[in-house]
C-alpha cells in the first residue's frame, strides 16, 4: 500500500494537520464530514494509504475497498441516515476529471437524510 503523500489535502487531514470533523478512525481508515455537503448527512471515508483514485486499485485492493463498502452502512446510521428500506444512503466514487474527481485521494462519498438534496 502506499504512504500518505505529504502535499494531499487528504492526507494532510488524517494525519491532524487540517483539521476536521471526525466520524470515525481506526489504523486503515479516517472518515469525516464533507465541508460542502450535498445531502443532510455527507461524509468522506478515505483510506490512510494514498490512492489518487479508483482507476489505480487492482487486485491488492479487494480487501481494502470490501472494509470500506462495510464501513459506510455503519457510518449513515451512527450519523443520522434512517435505516433501509426506508431511509438508506448513496455511495458515490467520483473518478477522474470527467467522473467529477476534486481531491485525487480515493474517497467513497456517503450521503443520506430527506430529501430533497442540494444536489445528486
């Protein structure tokens, strides 16, 4: 896996360098609110190992993107998404320029809460 890149924002927040406001940390993941949320609930889990993005990952990654698609269930809940089937939430990857990518550190969107949302 790779290490944190010492000039991403991303990175810069895991580490406490910029601060944040925290959902979650363990020795794999830092999860935070969105400082633009689109939706009531809008949170970022990033991975600490720096990935530009969802085009990079390949087979060693199975196991880190499978604990992530796990975390965010918890996360919606624990911050106010109601459960399914009549809450939920949207998982969303943004990818690359055109995918809508801002910060090229791979990080999953978790957005949730009544609609109507400011955007998606």
């Amino acid at each position: 896996m790779s290490q944190p890149d010492i000039h991403c924002i991303f990175c810069k927040i895991a580490a406490g360098a910029i601060p944040s406001r925290k959902v979650y940390e363990d020795e794999e993941f830092f999860a935070f609110h969105d400082i633009h949320p689109a939706a009531p609930v809008h949170l970022l889990i990033i991975p600490k190992a720096h990935i530009d993005s969802l085009a990079q990952v390949g087979p060693a990654h199975e196991g880190l993107l499978g604990r992530m698609l796990l975390l965010a269930p918890r996360l919606a809940l624990e911050q106010g998404c109601k459960p399914y089937p009549e809450g939920g939430f949207r998982t969303v990857v943004n990818t690359g320029q055109e995918g809508g990518q801002e910060v090229h550190h791979l990080h999953l969107h978790v957005m949730g809460g009544p609609r109507p949302w400011l955007r998606g």
